[in-house]
C-alpha cells in the first residue's frame, strides 16, 4: 500500500483523504493545527509549520511521495530534501516558477500565453515615484495591485483607483511586510465578461487530461459559486485546453492543476492564476464527475493511470458556502439546503468561522445545461445560506 504525504491540512486535504480510501492509499498530512479538516481523516499527522522542512524530512520518512495542499513552503528548503531523493510530485522544478506571483507571470508570458500587461514593485521608496507613475499611465486606473507570496482567497489583492490610493496601499504593505519580502506585482485591471477555470492533470508519463471549462463568479474576489461546463464558443474551449496542455507540459509536471482565466468582451482568454494543487473550481467533479479532482490528483502523483474526467451529467454548478457576521444556524441551514433536488452538500469540519471563511459547498447536479438555470439554483442555496 502506498503512503502519500499532504503538505496541509485543510479541506483539500481532507477531501484527498476520502479518495485515497477509495484508492487503497493512506495519507500522512503535515500540519500545525491539531482541528484541521484532516487531521481527523488521515492514517497520520505530523503536527508542525507547512513550511518547516525539518518536518517535511519526517513526512518523507513516513511516505513514498510528497504533494502539496498550499503554496505557502519553503522551496529552497525542500530542494535540498529533493537532492536527497524524496519524491515530491509536483517536482520542485515545477513549483518555483508558479509561487511568486510575479515569477509566475513572467513564466507564463515567456511561454507566449495571453496574460494582461504588468509590473513588478520592490519596497516602495518615494524617489521611484516618476518610474510608478510611468508604469501606471501604461496600464491606465483602475490598477490591480497584488501581493506577490502568499495571497489566496482575495487576501494580498487591491482595487486601485487612482495615484493617491497606491501610495497609500504600498505604505501600508511597506510597514507589514518583512523587509526580505518580494512585495508586489502590478497589472492592468481586466474588464472581463466573465471568469473561468480548467482543472487539468498531468501523469507520470505526460499524458493530460483535462475537465469542462467552469465558470467561476466571484464576490469580494472570493469564489462564490462555479457552473459546469461553461457556455462557451468551441474555440475558446479548444484555447484553453490548449493553455493546460503547454503549460503542464512545460513544466513537467505530475498531479492536478487549477488555472483561472478571464474572458475579455471582445472574445480574447488571458491567464489570471495557476495553482500547482487542487482547486475550489474543480470541487464540482466530487459529485458530478466519475473521477473527482482529489482521486485524479492521487492517480498522478502515485503512478497509477488517470480516470476520464468527462461529466456524469448535463451539467453541474458548485455553491461555496462561506462564513458570515450574524446568528448562525448551520445544522438547519444544511439540512434544508439538502432537500433541493439533486443537491450534495459537504462541510469540511472547521472549529473557526469567519465572514469569508469557506466552510464547506454545494453541488447541484442539473439535468441541462442552461446558464440561467444554474444561477437561480445557485441563488435558492445562497437565500438559504445567508438569510437571517
């Protein structure tokens, strides 16, 4: 039987951990929080940071491979464990362009993939004014400003305005931040048509597959709801499938990516983000799909042949059911969610809410698929939800 260790403890992980059961694997996550979603669920913890490499050499110990739940590792670190022969899938090699948000993008535009236009910003000194400034009248307001390590969930992510609101941003950030920190990437603000994501794997021997193209809509540019497949021109499909395959290519890498896109009003698709791990846009394949993300992942990263990751229905759409201020009747809210019709819900066990907090979701599967059908399902859960 093999071992995988998660780096991570959270509900990727858990939802990792239900499909390795199914698998005949057993998972050993790496997490400091003893009320993690996985802890619960895993054949073994081994309780310390995400980025301490000291424990990932334990984890090793413990395990035939390594994947990842979070981005938030040290990747110098784990290079030297690497060099030693742990199996960590995705290889390191894969991770250090993708982490860094500016590396990232500097990745994907030397790639010749679609991206919007940006900039990097090292600490803000005033005597940089005229060349930010510079930079600024190219991409025109708003701006989008972003931290450059550790942003998730919208966290690390600014709507600029105008010049005044910048300067004011990157103080702040200035003061918070290590000085060591490579701060932040700034780029143009895309008035996009819509939002989209494909989830796409990659095995050991380089074969890829890929799921529908979703549509993700987002609120506070946190995930609110995600509709599958997307409507969608057939070549825009054939585009971004095509991004998945130069990309996962490219880099060599082995388990389960999310990339996130935008569509421009004029048809145009740019890459937004890449996440080297499972991804919220690709819960809906736990219910929808024969092969869920979390088994697809466990299939890569072990050797073991991917499934098809084709729809078992019309069509699907995912509803993240994300704290809130207020009373909070959760069990009862659950339980009228789940009578409607073809409804799946999961609650992922967190001690914590927190407005914003993802607490767990919902997939209603549909019998057609039809856009508006799906929004005013979505809608049904979030009155449900969020109603008082």
């Amino acid at each position: 039987m093999k071992r995988v260790g998660v780096i991570g403890g959270g509900q990727l992980a858990l939802m990792m951990a239900d499909a390795a059961k199914k698998l005949n694997l057993e998972l050993v996550v790496q997490t400091p929080n003893r009320n993690d979603p996985a802890v619960g669920r895993a054949n073994d913890v081994v309780f310390a940071s995400v980025d301490s490499a000291i424990a990932t050499g334990i984890l090793a110990e413990k395990c035939d491979v390594i994947t990842f739940e979070n981005e938030f590792v040290d990747l110098e670190a784990l290079s030297v464990l690497a060099n030693k022969g742990v199996c960590f899938r995705p290889r390191i090699e894969a991770l250090a362009p993708l982490l860094d948000k500016y590396d990232q993008r500097c990745y994907l535009r030397d790639l010749g993939l679609p991206v919007p236009k940006f900039f990097n910003i090292d600490r803000y000194k005033s005597a940089q004014e005229k060349s930010l400034k510079s930079q600024v009248a190219e991409l025109g307001f708003p701006v989008v400003l972003k931290a450059r390590r550790h942003g998730y969930d919208g966290q690390g992510t600014f709507i600029i305005n105008d010049f005044n609101e910048l300067l004011r941003r990157l103080d702040f950030e200035n003061i918070k931040s290590p000085r060591s920190q490579p701060l932040f990437l700034l780029e143009e603000f895309i008035p996009f048509e819509r939002e989209l994501a494909i989830i796409a794997a990659r095995s050991v021997s380089g074969e890829v597959v890929a799921y529908p193209v979703v549509e993700t809509q987002q609120e506070e540019q946190v995930c609110r709801r995600v509709i599958a497949p997307a409507s969608l021109a057939e070549e825009v499909v054939v585009e971004i499938d095509k991004i998945a395959q130069i990309l996962l290519n490219s880099l060599e890498a082995v388990g389960i990516f999310g990339i996130e896109l935008f569509l421009t009003v004029d048809g145009k698709v740019l890459v937004n983000e890449i996440a080297p791990r499972t991804h919220n846009s690709g819960h809906f394949s736990l219910d929808a799909c024969s092969i869920s993300q979390f088994e697809q992942h466990l299939r890569a990263v072990c050797g073991l042949p991917l499934g098809s990751p084709a729809l078992i229905c019309a069509g699907a759409v995912m509803v993240n059911l994300l704290g809130y201020d207020g009373e909070r009747e959760y069990q009862s809210k659950l339980e009228n969610i789940s009578k409607i019709p073809k409804a799946h819900f999961h609650w992922y066990g967190k001690t914590e809410s927190r407005p914003g907090r993802k607490l767990g979701h919902v997939t209603v599967l549909l019998d057609n698929n039809n856009r508006e059908q799906a929004l005013a399902i979505a809608k049904s859960v979030e009155l449900i939800w969020y109603h008082n």
